[in-house]
C-alpha cells in the first residue's frame, strides 16, 4: 500500500454515534483520509466498489446486511481491501470478531457496550495504531498452500522435545486454526498459546480451536500443569509464565509489571520456557505487527531450541516474524501451511501418545 498518500478510509457503523465518532478521530490524523460512511453493509458494499478505500472500518450487527455478509461479499468479488472491524467488548461480541476474523477481517478494536459508554481515547488510540500498521504492512492471506514444498533438514537432536511454544497477533486466528485443523492426531508435547487478544476474545478463540483439531484446546488457567495432547491458550489481560515444579511443567499467571503493552506478551513466555526447557523446545512465531517474540525466541534458539518463523508470502502482517527473524531467533521460515508438518517431523523423536476426544 502506498504511504506518501494518506490512507483513504471508508467507516461502516449502523450507529450514528460510532461512525461519526470514528470520523472525528481519523480526521484528525494527518496520515489517514475518511472517504465516506454507510450507515449498513449494503450501503457499504457499493461504497468499497466505488471509491476502492484503502481500508474499512466495519461493524459487524447491522440493518438490510450485516458485516459478515459484507465480509462474504467480498470474499466471493476478489475484493482484497484490509477490514479491522469495529466489535462489542463482551463474550457475544467476541464470537462475532473471531467469525468475522475467519472472514477474512485482518484486524479488530473493541468497543464497550454501548455508544455512551465508548471510550473514545482508546479507540483514537488503538484505531489510529491499527489502522496505520495494517496499511503499511498488510498482505492479502494466500487461500492454499504454495505448490513448492520449502526444502530444510530436520536438525539431529539428542533432546526430545516437551513442548512447543506458537505466538501470533494480527492474522493469528485465522493462522491458528490452519494449523490446528491441519494436526489429525494429538501431539505427543503440550502446545502454548500466546496470541494479543484481550479478555473474553481468548477463551473464545481456545473454544474455536478446539472445535477444529484433535488436540484439546483450552484457556489457560494459574496453577496448571501441562499434559501432552492438549493446548493452552494464554488469557487476555493477564501475563503468563511457564514454571518446573516437581519435574512438572506448569502455567503461572499473574500481573506484575513487564515492558511490553501485551497482555500475555509472546517475549515473557518465550523466556521462561528457554529457561526452563533450554533445547527441550520447539517456537513458531506467527503474522503480527511489532517485534513482540524476537527478544525470547531468540533467548529459546540460543538455549538449543528450534524456532519456525512464518514467512513473508503467507504472514496478513509480516512484523513479529519478521523481527525475530531478523535478530536470529529463527532456524527456518515457512509458509504457513508447511508449518503443522514441520512441527510434527520435530517431534518424531517424541513419544506418540492416544488422547481421545469425546
């Protein structure tokens, strides 16, 4: 997407209120232009047909066509304009985004209930950061797997692996449940989820999950120890840390202070696990805005562990792997649908399990 313009936004909200208060504080950013609102997805449709926005801002429960129709529509026109919708901070509000999230939406702030109760400093905040990021850096997901299978050699370890570690943000979702979907059996090693989602938006994302792979999928809970078989996905709002007590790996939660505005941050778990586990571990670092991972994954490879980044071609954002890739956290880049094989040739080595479902 071409920076040396202004991003041209196009504003779909059934409510007055929220579209007129997303046009104020988009006017006021010197980098981004408000073409035009719709007030339902009707509307709006024709208006991305249009006026060909660089970006759409969209609600998702709206009059004559709501925003998964939207999403649909777009999808089935070829229509590759980046969408962050604009949900409702509750746990309806959170099934709604990760629905539209596997629409294709690339991104998503949350709103408290209500337009009176709308803060509308965050969502200055959290719109602009959003909306900037993903016009500088977004890619449209490719559909199928390339037709080249990436050539790499699976190391010789003398470590069996006990667990691994994914972290995502922005295109993680939808990255998620490629991968989860794509493993048949139960892993041998418990999976550790860290996706930036904020609270009600990661147990939902666990129960998704869940319903599409033969592992069990949960989120994570204080005190927890990890069983093979099963994935834990980190709570929104909450850090998290893995622990060894009793030969046993164990989740930490907790809310002490930590340099990063994530809240499960992808470095804090990445580095408690290269203490604990050293070369005992494989990473996968997914599609994301930032650089959050880098600094602990490069903490895990420098213990011995094997760490997969994402690759470019197949990342919605191609920011977090591509930091870690660039300060040498990485041993290899994927794309994305090569990822769930290369973790089970990793693991090999490790016992094979029976985990059933009911």
């Amino acid at each position: 997407m071409n920076m040396e313009r202004r991003i041209r936004v196009l504003v779909i909200d059934d409510s007055a209120f929220i579209r007129h208060a997303i046009r104020r504080v988009l006017s006021e950013a010197p980098t981004i232009e408000v073409l035009d609102m719709a007030a339902n997805g009707r509307e709006g449709l024709e208006k991305i047909r249009a006026l060909q926005p660089d970006l759409v801002t969209l609600d998702l429960e709206m009059p004559e066509m709501d925003g998964f129709a939207v999403l649909r529509a777009l999808q089935q026109e070829g229509l590759q304009v980046p969408v962050i919708v604009v949900s409702s901070l509750t746990q309806e509000g959170a099934e709604a985004t990760l629905r539209a999230l596997e629409l294709g939406a690339v991104d998503f702030v949350p709103k408290t209930h209500g337009p009176g109760a709308t803060d509308i400093a965050r969502l200055r905040r959290e719109l602009l950061l959003k909306i900037e990021q993903v016009a500088s850096g977004y890619r449209a997901p490719l559909a199928a797997a390339p037709p080249q299978r990436t050539r790499w050699g699976v190391p010789a370890r003398s470590e069996v692996p006990e667990l691994v570690l994914i972290g995502a943000s922005t295109g993680g979702p939808m990255a998620l449940q490629r991968i989860f979907s794509a493993w048949r059996t139960p892993l041998p090693v418990p999976v550790v989820v860290v996706q930036h989602m904020p609270p009600f938006f990661t147990a939902s994302l666990a129960r998704r999950l869940d319903s599409v792979s033969a592992l069990h999928v949960k989120e994570a809970e204080d005190g927890e120890r990890l069983q093979p078989g099963w994935a834990y996905v980190g709570p929104g709002g909450r850090q998290m840390r893995l622990l060894r007590r009793k030969g046993e790996l164990e989740i930490e939660l907790h809310d002490e202070p930590y340099p990063s505005p994530f809240r499960p941050s992808v470095n804090m778990v990445a580095s408690s696990v290269a203490a604990i586990c050293g070369p005992r571990a494989i990473g996968v670092i997914l599609t994301g805005m930032g650089d959050d991972g880098a600094l602990g994954l490069k903490a895990m490879r420098d213990r011995g562990a094997f760490v997969i980044g994402q690759d470019a071609a197949t990342s919605v954002i191609y920011g977090m792997p591509r930091a870690a890739f660039e300060l040498g956290a990485v041993n290899v880049q994927l794309p994305l649908d090569e990822i769930p094989e290369a973790v089970e040739r990793l693991l090999a080595c490790a016992s094979p399990i029976a985990v059933a479902k009911a």
